[in-house]
C-alpha cells in the first residue's frame, strides 16, 4: 500500500515538475519574442512634409519691393533632396511626399497623409522669418506648450495658412490661428510621440550646428497645426531665416539646399541606427560642398557659416535660446557676460524691491482700460510659483485680493470665448469659473455682462 501511494505520489510530482518545465519554457520563449519584437521596431514610412505651396508661398525675400525668393520654393527643392537621400541609401522605406510640386495642401490633409500611410515619422520642412533682419539661424520644433512669446510667434505665423482653407472652422474646431487666447486648447492636448520627436530634433539640430556649423537656435516646442493631429514622432524644422540677406542666400542656393537635406538625412540615419539597435550601417556619404552661387539680385555676400561670425552676432537674438528644450545632444551657446549680468540685477532687484515689484507685476498684467474675462484655476493664502507643476503648464496670471492669491488663465473680451474656454480647462480643473474684472479690479459677471451690453 505504501509503495503504491509513493509510486502514484512520484507519478504525479513528475507531472507537475513537466508541466511547470513546460509552462516556464512558454514564458520565456514568449518573453523572448515580445523583447526581440521591441527591439526590431524599423522605420518603415517616412512622410516629408514641404511646407506652403501653390497660392500660399510662405515668407519671402524681398529687395526694392522685388520678390527675389519665396519659402515655398526652398521648402519644396529640400524635401525632394531628403527624399532622394533616403531613396538612394534605405532602399526598404518608403518615402511619402505630401507634395511633389507647387500646389496647395491644407495643413490638416498634410497630417492625414502620414496618419493614413501609417508613417513612423513626418518631417516638416520651413523657412524662418523675422520682422527684423538680423536674427539667423536654424532651428527645430516639436509639438508642445510655447516657452516664450517668439515661439507663439513662429507658430502663429505657419498656421495663418489655415486661413486659406474652405473649411478651417470645422476642421480645426474653430480655433483662431490668431489669437493667442485659442492656443490655451491646444497646450492641453500634447504629443505623445514627444520623447521620440525631441530625440530626431536634438540630432537635426546637432547636425547643423556640427557639420554645416550653422547658428544653432535650439530644439523649442510649440503649438503647430500641421504636428496637432499626427500620431507618430514628429517635427517641424526651420532651415533659416529668409528675411536675413545673408542666410536667404544660402537657402535659395543650390548648394545649400543639398547640404541642408544632408544634415536632416544624417538626423534621420542616426534616429533610425538608435531605434533599431544598429551600430553600424555601412554608409558612407560625403558632405556636399557650399559654392558660391549667383543668384538674381543678390549681391555677393558670404554666407554666416562659420563658428567665428556666429560668435560675433549671436547677441541680437539670444534672449530666446534661454527657452530652448533643453536635450542633453543639444549644445547650446550662451553669452557668460550677459547672464552674470542679468543674475546680479535679478538679486538686487529681489533683496531690495521685493514687495514693490510684486504689486508692479500684478498693476502690469491686470492694467485694463474696461472689460476683460478671465478663468481662476485656483486660490491660496500663500504664494504658488506660476511655473509649479501643478498649473499643467498653462500660463497662469497671478491676482491679489485681501492676502488671498487668485491664478487665473485666458482672457478675452467676449463672455461667450471665455465660456468655451472653460468647458476645456474644466478637463484639468474641474473648479474653475470665471471672473470678471475692469480696471484690474474684480466686479460681479452680471455688471460686466450689463456693461458690455451698455
């Protein structure tokens, strides 16, 4: 009796023990299929993007009211070059052009294209332009909340073109390319490629810092239309500014075009080697050569491509880098001088002006000459920095009454824009509601509503 239970005892541990081998075996080797899946992720689809075309030609280069060069044009010869490189080097991707020619394609069908295509990448492919002459340099955007105001003004200057669209109200859910107060819609709903997308900028700027020696003006987030509804990494690239004499003949060159498309071609090659563990790929590719160029109308000038004449004129716009995302490939150049400059004054300025410059600020942000209709997020008896986390990084505005401390965002004249406003931040603050104030000074949402009906 007792061997027979001891046999049917061994009998069933050997089961257990084969099963428990066998269930092991399948976890692993599934484990082992997952990591092995994870790690071949390839790029396959790559969509580039030439920004503007056909009646939109972006911004342009002008000389004595003559029209001697036009963004859509610059934008439309690089995508084609880039294209060419990935053609000629990875034969297994595809590469989707969202034009080919000079036409015209809404921003929201130029995101279609990729998302319809399946795209692993979308490359948007821009001219800078500045009021000024002086600013220069390159620089690469991805989807996100504007740092600073040159930012908003750079995206609010590419999305304009959406007011050529037949349909831009319903296809963009009528939000004002010109109005800052509609971007507050679209600080809410942020990329979640972004991780990837910063990682293809920082290497395109790199690129053109290292082997063009172009003036790197840094990897920025803010909010373009053409990015909003892509479901891959993404960005948007400016080449240069066309406004500059000096660069707007770079770009309109031959030359540099190809130099230009090399650079984000080396970008991609090296995003796609990290991505897909490679080490290396076995490319070999020559830099092309910048030649001076005659180009109509433009005098002979040389073009800002070396260290030295960057470090000479990178003042004019240097202010703006401090809001560059910082990604640990992207070198920044800052000026010592001016930041040892700017820290002394800020600390006199807090050691001896403390209270007077916070009653300053909030005279300056609230000073209205009538009506204006804002959302208060929250309120407390101490101070919260305007930059804390807990604000989701929206731009908040700070208001005093009676020792209590008010942080409001959005404003606008219109009660039913300021409605609209709040159903959205509601999503992230559910106890918002909004204020009315004249003067800088709160009144009740009936008198304002009675005023502006007045």
């Amino acid at each position: 009796m007792n061997r027979n239970l001891s046999g049917i005892l061994f009998s069933i541990f050997s089961r257990v023990n084969f099963i428990v081998c066998i269930v092991i075996f399948i976890l692993f080797f599934s484990y082992s299929s997952l990591s092995q899946a994870q790690n071949n992720f390839n790029l396959n689809t790559i969509v580039i993007d030439a920004g503007h075309g056909g009646k939109d030609p972006g911004a342009v280069y002008k000389e004595k009211k003559k029209v001697l060069g036009k963004e859509k044009d610059i934008t439309l010869s690089i995508a084609l070059k880039l294209g060419n490189y990935i053609k000629t080097h990875f034969k297994d991707i595809k590469v989707i052009y969202t034009r080919d020619k000079d036409e015209f394609i809404e921003l929201h069908k130029r995101a279609a294209i990729a998302n319809k295509n399946k795209a692993d990448l979308f490359v948007s492919i821009h001219a800078n332009s500045s009021k000024k002459k002086e600013p220069f340099g390159s620089e690469t955007f991805v989807m996100g909340i504007h740092k600073n105001q040159g930012n908003l003004e750079v995206a609010m200057t590419e999305n304009s073109v959406v007011l050529k669209e037949k349909n831009y109200n319903q296809e963009y859910e009528g939000i004002d390319p010109n109005s800052p107060e509609a971007y507050i819609i679209f600080n809410m709903l942020q990329n979640t490629n972004i991780e990837q997308s910063l990682n293809l900028a920082s290497k395109i700027q790199n690129e053109y810092k290292n082997q063009l020696l172009r003036f790197d003006r840094g990897v920025k987030q803010a909010v373009f239309f053409v990015l909003w509804k892509t479901v891959m990494p993404s960005i948007l690239t400016e080449v240069g500014f066309i406004s500059n004499k000096e660069e707007a003949k770079y770009i309109l060159s031959e030359s540099g075009q190809q130099q230009i498309s090399y650079s984000i071609f080396n970008a991609i090659r090296n995003y796609k080697k990290e991505i897909e563990g490679i080490k290396d790929d076995g490319i070999v590719i020559e830099k092309p050569e910048y030649k001076s160029e005659v180009i109509p109308g433009f005098e002979t000038v040389d073009t800002v491509t070396v260290k030295e004449n960057v470090k000479e004129k990178n003042e004019p716009d240097n202010k703006e880098k401090e809001d560059s995302v910082e990604v640990k490939e992207t070198v920044q150049l800052k000026d010592t001088t001016d930041s040892k400059k700017e820290n002394e004054t800020t600390k006199k300025n807090e050691n001896n002006n403390k209270k007077d410059n916070t009653k300053k600020e909030d005279r300056h942000l609230f000073k209205f000459n009538d009506i204006v209709f804002k959302i208060q997020i929250t309120s407390s008896k101490t101070k919260i920095p305007v930059n804390s986390e807990k604000f989701k990084g929206l731009k908040v505005e700070e208001f005093e009454i009676d020792g209590t401390y008010k942080y409001l965002v959005c404003s606008s004249k219109s009660y039913d824009e300021i409605v609209n406003l709040q159903k959205l931040i509601r999503l992230d603050f559910p106890d918002s509601f909004i204020i009315a104030l004249k003067n800088g000074k709160k009144i009740s949402i009936n008198d304002a509503l009675k005023e502006i009906k007045n």
